[in-house]
C-alpha cells in the first residue's frame, strides 16, 4: 500500500500579532534539522569508507554540484513563508563528509547572500559522516562548542549469545574494532552562542543506525540518549535557567526507551516541572501519523527537536526572551517521490541520480516580543 502524505501539515502563518494579540509585535526565528543523506565530494578520502561517493562508481563532479543546487534549495525555502522571508538562522545537519562540502554549500549561490558560519568537527565514524551546524552571522554569535564523543560497545548491544551469523554481520560493520569491541559512532555537538543577544545552548545529535535490527541494536541508542541527558544536566548545573534545544536524527522515534527514558522528553508542556525537563512537540505529531522517513511503507519521525522549560511561555504575555511557538516537517511536493515502489517517500538519491534527502527536514519557530 502507498503511503498518502498529507501535505504541508504545519502551514505556517507569520502573522504572530493574530496569534497572540493585535496590538503586539514579534521578532520569528526559524531553527532547523535537516539529514542531508550522504552529502559526499568526489575525493577519495584514504581514512574513510567513502569509495561509493567517487567517480569510480558513478559520484562524479556534476552529481556533487546537484546535490549541493537541491539541498541548498531546500534550506534557503525550510520553515518560510509569504510573512517569514527569512530561512532558518541554525541549522543542525548529519550525513556530512567534511567541512568542505559544508563550505561549498554555504557558498552556493543560493544560499551565499545568508552569511552562513559553520561549526564542524570530524567524528570517529567510519564512514566518514559527520554533523554539523550552520548559523547566520547576523543573528547568531556562537561563545563556545565541543564534540562530545559517545561511546558504545558492542557487549552492549545485548545480553543474548549470538549465532555464527550476527557475529559475522557486527564484524562486517566498519565502525566496529574488533580489539576493543567498540562501535564508532558520531560525536554530539554541543554550541552554545547569542541569539540576538540571548545565550542558547543547542545540542546536534546523529544516533546510532538500527543496523542488525531494532532491537538489538537499541542499546547504542538508549545510550546516545544517556549521554544527551547527561549534557543538558551539565548545562543546568551551571546555569538552571539555561535554554536547551536537543535537535538531530534519533534513529527511534519519539516514544522509544532512548528518547522516552534516556533525554526523559516528555509529551505535554504541561508535564514540565522543573529547569531540566525536556518537551518534544514531534511525539505528538508522531501519534497523529505524521513522519520524517519511511521504511517498508511505514512511516516515523526520527528527525526531531526538542526544546528545555525556560522557552515554554508561563502565559501570553512571557514573551520577553525567545520562547517556542510551533513546530513543523518540512514536505512540500517538491521533495517526494511521484512514481514508481517509493511513490510518496522522501525523494532520495537512487540510480546515481542525485535528489535531495531519504528525510524530510524539521523545524521550529522562536517568537519574541519587539518592545
């Protein structure tokens, strides 16, 4: 069965003063994620298993400059509209080769004129993917950043002893070391900076694949989630009114034991209590069948943003500081498949045809109250 989209299921109006009250004026800022599957130059890179993305198999210097045109489109459009010019002021992205492709992204003649920054670091992964994180200059002034690596091992994955077979697929794994047992994985990217002046702290995230399936392969995630846990605890302590937003490709959706258990989002506003709390507006979305990916026509949200209690308002007039508005997926009809078996999907790369993503992207909007 095919999968029906329901599409641009968050149609955003920027007329904030509607929203809240006539006589008010707010500043938006868009936020965004966006996996930007295998966003690879041509280089063979001799420390990474990159060699699917090199022009002995087919990724040759025209495919890499489309890539770059489609991608570049999207996040120059993601989260805009007639009201909302302005594309998101940070981006979080995973599935990212290097910085160069990110330096060649920002330069891209549509997105040039943006004042794009990057913050990148290389991660154990590898196949060579990274995250990343752009932001526009003129909004946003990062203080401090750090990569926070995850650890995980295969021991982890579980308890049960294995056959011949899963013992021979987690040796195959390029991220697995057989000395040490460890799986590679990517960092967490931890930036903190001013927006507008306010000092926002933003976690990037690219958890651990279901490679091997689901099941056994949940603890790396449980364990990403841990370590996300353990980073916004860190922040807290520091300063208990900080604001927090955890963004990236999970891996699990909203209501698995990593996301659920590990980071300890909750579902409802209403079920913040405390400064380390954390809301996920995209479980909400997930039980009402909206996705980010799909997999043998069934659809989740992997690609999720979650934000800490100081940006939920206390009422309608607690819009002195950037507080969240809204959320949304980014999946408008240019960016799915019309024909074929994936009719409906995520318009992907396949047949060494570039495209854009196998996810849609994510976004939120930050309001706050011009004086």
């Amino acid at each position: 069965m095919k999968i029906k989209h329901l599409l641009a299921v968050f149609t955003v109006i920027l007329s904030v003063n509607s929203a809240f009250s006539q006589d008010k004026k707010f500043k938006v800022h868009t936020v965004a994620f966006y996996n930007l599957e295998n966003i690879f130059d041509t280089i063979n890179n001799p420390d990474t298993y990159d060699e699917e993305y090199t022009p002995t198999n087919g990724w040759n210097t025209k495919n890499y400059k489309k890539k770059l045109d489609n991608l570049s489109r999207v996040l120059i459009e993601l989260g805009t509209s007639e009201n909302q010019k302005n594309s998101p002021v940070i981006i979080g992205g995973c599935e990212i080769e290097n910085r160069g492709v990110l330096e060649d992204l920002v330069k891209h003649p549509t997105l040039i004129n943006k004042g794009y920054k990057i913050v990148h670091f290389d991660s154990p992964d590898k196949r060579g993917i990274d995250v990343g994180f752009l932001y526009q200059e003129k909004h946003f002034q990062p203080t401090s950043y750090i990569n926070v690596p995850l650890y995980v091992y295969e021991s982890e994955s579980t308890s049960d002893k294995k056959n011949k077979k899963e013992e021979e697929e987690v040796e195959e794994n390029v991220n697995y070391d057989k000395k040490t047992k460890r799986i590679y994985t990517r960092d967490q990217l931890l930036v903190t900076g001013l927006l507008d002046g306010e000092e926002i702290n933003i976690i990037v995230n690219h958890w651990p694949s279901r490679s091997g399936g689901e099941k056994k392969s949940s603890p790396y995630r449980e364990a990403a989630g841990r370590l996300n846990r353990k980073i916004i605890d860190s922040i807290i302590k520091i300063n208990p009114n900080a604001k927090i937003i955890t963004m990236g490709d999970l891996n699990d959706g909203a209501y698995n034991k990593s996301v659920k258990q590990g980071i300890g989002a909750k579902l409802k506003k209403e079920e913040l209590k405390e400064p380390r709390d954390i809301y996920n507006p995209f479980e909400q979305m997930a039980k009402e069948g909206h996705a980010t990916l799909f997999y043998r026509d069934s659809g989740d949200i992997f690609d999720q943003i979650m934000v800490s209690q100081q940006f939920i308002p206390k009422d309608k007039n607690d819009y002195g500081s950037f507080k969240y508005w809204k959320a949304g997926i980014y999946n408008k009809p240019f960016l799915i498949q019309k024909t074929g078996q994936y009719k409906g999907y995520p318009l992907r790369n396949q047949n060494g045809v570039p495209g854009f993503s196998d996810h849609f992207p994510v976004y939120i909007y930050l309001v706050k109250e011009v004086k």
